[in-house]
C-alpha cells in the first residue's frame, strides 16, 4: 500500500474515452497521478482492453455470442483497488413471454437493455459509449428462448508516484463488443487520469 505524506492539489482531469491508443504526457508541475480504467463491454463479441503504461489495465467483457446465457464481465488487474465487471443477465424460455438478457453494468454503470419478449420481441440497446457497460440480449416471442447480455468491462485504480511516472504513458481505450441481431454492442472503455501537484 503507498502512502502520500502530504497530498497535493488536483491540477487537472484527463478523460480519453474514444478507442484506441494515445499517449499521455506528464506537465512539470505534476507530483502523482491517479488513475482508473474501464475495459470495453461485450455485445455480440467481447469487449478490450484498457490500460495506463504498464501501469494498470482492464480487461473487456465477454460477448454473449447469441447464447441465451449471459456473459461474464471483465476484470482489472495491477491496481492499488481492482473489480470485476457485472455478468450479463440471461435470457429467459416462456411459452408466453421472453424479455432478452440486459447487459452486465461496469463500475460506471451504463448497460444496454434486453429486448422485451412478445410484440416487442427483437429489440434490445447497447451499452453506452465510454463506460464499459455490456450490451443487452434479444427477446423472443413465447417458445424459444431469448438471447443473454453481455458482460462489462473490468476496472482498475491505481495511485502512481513521480518516481514511477514516465515523461510520456501510453493508454489504450478499449472498444465495446460488436453487435448482431441478437445482441446490443457493447459500451467502449474509458481511461481518466487526476493529475495531483508536487
């Protein structure tokens, strides 16, 4: 466990919540950074992974993969505090009504809905971009199963002094998992860095 023997002032809040990799440059005034990551939510395939340097990192939800059970969330790893991502929801089998599985919510929430099942069979969402969230399973009318959400992406925080600071880090956002017919697409990832001063 760190300890900070005087805690500095937040100098700014840096939120990268598009896909893909960037890079993060360290200001002069900064003494330590705090960072969390969100991997991306799975939809139809699985989710990816979001990371801070070698820092810390998030993995993506699994994809429900037009099953009707639910996917299993993300985890995080090399935090100072890690958690997994919450399981998409199954599917149900009625003979009256089949509501689709609702995606697996990330440490930020933001779950795709199932389908409701009936006159409303076939309609589901998607996670929401830049939380992590899986994204909701299709529903059926009655006598065939509806389909499972998909799981969250994994999170991760994790206090990093200057001295273990490079001049640059390199992060990467995760993309949520692609959609299909019988799946939402899940939430892309998202990295945010709280610069604290010397």
């Amino acid at each position: 466990m760190q300890t900070i023997g005087s805690f500095g002032r937040l100098l700014r809040i840096g939120s990268f919540t598009s896909v893909g990799a960037f890079s993060w440059t360290r200001n002069p005034d900064v003494g330590f950074v705090i960072v969390e990551v969100v991997g991306g939510g799975g939809g139809n395939g699985a989710g990816g992974t979001s990371s801070f340097g070698a820092h810390c990192s998030a993995s993506g939800g699994s994809g429900a993969g037009g099953s009707s059970l639910g996917a299993s969330g993300g985890s995080g790893s090399g935090g100072d505090y890690n958690c997994n991502g919450g399981d998409g929801a199954s599917g149900t089998d009625s003979s009256i009504d089949c509501p689709g599985g609702n995606g697996g919510n990330s440490f930020f929430g933001g779950s795709g809905r199932g389908g409701g099942g009936g006159s409303t069979a076939g309609s589901f969402s998607s996670g929401k971009s830049g939380t992590g969230g899986g994204g909701g399973g299709r529903g059926n009318s009655g006598g065939a199963a509806s389909y499972g959400g998909g799981g969250a992406g994994g999170y991760a925080r994790k206090l990093i002094m200057l001295t273990s600071l490079g001049s640059t880090e390199t992060v990467t956002v995760g993309a949520g998992g692609s959609s299909s017919g019988n799946n939402g697409a899940g939430g892309s990832g998202c990295v945010i860095v709280y610069e604290f001063s010397k």
